[in-house]
C-alpha cells in the first residue's frame, strides 16, 4: 500500500544541509513532474551535472561542489579538531559545522584533503598558512602565532595567574588581556618569563611600568587611571552603579544612559569609555560638559530596547512611552496595524536591526527611521508566500513527497 501512495507523488522536495548527486539516477527520478533541492551544499560531477540539467529540478543551494566518485564527504555538527596523529588514505572533503582547530604538523593529513568548508569558526597555527588554501569558512578565523598557549579570547589575569602560569610561556588572547586587578603579582610573571600575544591590553596604571615589557610592541596598551573604576563589560548610567564603582569609572564597553540616569550625571566626576555612548538628546550638553572620553556618541529617543531576538511594536507600547523607543542590535521587528505612521516618525528609532515587517501605509514611516536595517518586508497577507514561495507551493500538497536530512545522497 506505501509503495502505491509513493507512485501517486508528482513532486519531490528535499531538505537538507548536504546534498550529494553523484550516484544520482535519472530513471528513479523521472517520473516527477517537479523536483526541488534546498541545501547548503551540493555536491556532483560531471555526469549528475548533465542528468540534473536534463530533469525538472529547482536548485536553491547555497554551495556547489564538482567532486569525483572516488573523493569521500564527512560532515562534522560541532567541534572538530585536526591533530598531528591522524591519517587519511582516501582524498576527502571535510564540512564542519561548528568549531575547527588545526594543530601544526598536521600537512599529512591535509595532503589527502581537497577541500574544508566551515560554518563557524577556525583556528589554526601560523605555520600551516600555506596549507589554508582549502579552507572555506562562513564565520571567523584566527591564526594564533606558533607555540603560544591559547587563551580566552579576552583573559582578565587574576591574583593568583602568576601561580598558574608556565615558565618562559607565550600566551595569546585573541583579542585583549586585562591587568586590571591590583593584587596581580607582575613581578612573578616577569621572573617566569611570561609572554602576551594579543592585540589589545588594558592595565592598571599602578601596573603598567612592570606590565609593559610583557607584551609585544604592536600590542594597543590602554591604561587605567589611578583612581578610576574599571568595569569589563557594557554599563548603564544608574544609581546601582555608581554606588559600587563611585564617580570616576573606565567602562571597556558601551555606556547607555536612559530616562533615569539624568540625576546619574550630576554624580559623576570623570569618564573614559572604551566603546560607545547612547544617551538622550536632551542629556547631550549635560554629558559634553563631563569632558568624557569615548569612541562613538549615539542620540536616541527615549526608552531603548536591546539585543533581543523580537520586538512588537503597538500603539500600547509607544504610548507608554513620552520620549519615544529606540529598537537596536534585536532580529526581528513588527510593527502592528494599530500604530499610526504619525506615531511612528514622532516616537520611533530602529539601528541595527536584521528585519522589520509593517503594513504598507506604515513603510515609508519605518524606512525613514531605520538605520542599518537589513530587510524591511510589508505583512499584509501573503507574509509566509514571501518568505518562503517554495515551501508554501510544494511543503503542504498531498502530491509532494519530501525528505527532511542532514545529508541526503540522491
């Protein structure tokens, strides 16, 4: 009876991160009126090249491979390591999706790799460069200086790393150490002969004449100000953190100030800020007149809401607000029906923000106060069939047999 049902199907629909056609059959698939393939990569020859172009198939892929029968494919999901013990006696192409660490002395091991494609992110030494040429990476990649001990890629040493640290070591952060902890014995270190490799370093002035000889002379030193509060990470301008940290603070990230943080600003003494600073239009002179320090001074309206994957914007919403909302740095936002493009212009900021849908009397509104938004798409009806036309037209009819894998060989 299932061998009947599958005779009736018209169509063929296949979902999946890997799709390899080299065994391909044009037999077992001609009889499909219509054949669509959504991967991330395919994978042919020559021979299901000619077969594919003569069948009636829809190809939404994001990679196309040309591979030979005899080469073979591991798909990796997570962490993956190559390392100097490990052999190959067949050529191979190697997708990770995760994490890749290449240890040094692993060219054996590569000689019978033909290609390495990486969703995430790699590590590798300096001394196998030459050998990165078959390295495909959708993310990031650090190249790590050869014979460094690998570090977090922003290590804040603490009081006891002398007692931890190796003798004559190198250690590398990718991207800052902090020696901002006024117990940590520099002189230790130096008498261990530690090394940092890093591009940035942040150090307490009280630190910074013993501290420097530690670092390379193209690392970025900034120092901390005796007397000054160091905070590692983003910080808002409130009562909460003045209490803690006083009046003369050094932020390593981005400092927002909000509706609160007016009486904040009489308080403080002395600012440096390392990122950006977000305050209100009408905090602006009182903030200039600090005299502060910082990278980047955004104004916005209001109320800001951050770093989240959606927000709904309605008319409760902006009421609620007198100043306004300020959107940044969130995936997805909707703005409702019940938000007039009035309401809009007067009380609404989007930055940063991958997505934004609206009705179509809201867009010219929503485009004018969008900055750095990828995608503004109109959600009147219809919204699925435009984001997604193929999975409307096939996924849900009775005549579509489809096959959801993380690798699928045709």
């Amino acid at each position: 009876m299932r061998k009947d049902v599958e005779s009736l199907k018209k169509k063929f629909m296949v979902n999946c991160d890997l799709c390899d056609a080299r065994k391909i059959s044009e037999e077992g698939l001609a009889a499909y009126e219509q054949i669509v393939i959504n991967a991330d990569m395919l994978v042919e020859d020559e021979r299901s090249r000619e077969i594919l172009h003569r069948l009636p198939v829809t190809l939404n892929v994001d990679n196309t491979l040309e591979l030979e029968e005899g080469v073979q494919v591991v798909t990796i999901n997570g962490h993956h390591e190559i390392t100097g013990d490990m052999e190959s006696d067949k050529k191979i192409v190697l997708i990770v999706n995760g994490s890749l660490v290449i240890e040094a002395d692993t060219q054996k091991y590569l000689e019978n790799v033909v290609g390495i494609y990486v969703n995430g992110k790699v590590r590798y030494p300096k001394s196998m460069t030459p050998w990165m040429g078959k390295l495909s990476v959708n993310g990031s990649v650090s190249c790590i200086p050869d014979g460094c001990i690998v570090l977090k890629p922003e290590f804040e040493a603490d009081r006891y790393f002398h007692l931890r640290a190796r003798e004559g070591a190198r250690y590398y952060a990718e991207r800052k150490v902090l020696l901002t902890d006024p117990e940590t014995d520099i002189q230790a270190l130096a008498e261990k002969k530690v090394h940092f490799v890093t591009r940035n370093a942040v150090i307490l002035e009280k630190l910074v004449a013993q501290a420097v000889a530690l670092f390379d002379e193209e690392t970025d030193i900034a120092v901390v100000p005796e007397g000054f509060a160091y905070i590692k990470d983003d910080a808002r301008l409130d009562e909460t953190l003045l209490r803690r940290y006083g009046g003369r603070l050094f932020i390593g990230g981005d400092l927002q100030l909000d509706e609160n943080s007016d009486a904040c600003l009489q308080q403080v003494e002395k600012l440096i800020i390392q990122g950006k600073v977000q305050l209100l239009k009408r905090q602006e002179e009182a903030f200039l007149a600090l005299d502060a320090k910082y990278r980047k001074l955004e104004l916005c309206k209001g109320k800001c809401l951050k770093n989240k994957v959606s927000v709904t914007v309605d008319r409760a919403l902006l009421s609620g607000a007198q100043e306004g909302i300020c959107i940044a740095n969130c995936a997805d936002v909707c703005v409702k029906d019940d938000v007039e493009p009035e309401e809009i212009l007067a009380k609404l900021e989007i930055k940063n923000c991958a997505s934004v849908s609206c009705n179509p009397a809201q867009r010219s509104a929503v485009e004018l106060v969008s900055e750095n938004v990828a995608n503004i798409t109109e959600n009147d009806g219809g919204e699925n069939e435009k984001r997604f036309p193929v999975r409307n037209f096939m996924g849900t009819m009775a005549d579509t047999k489809v096959v959801n894998a993380d690798c699928y060989i045709l």
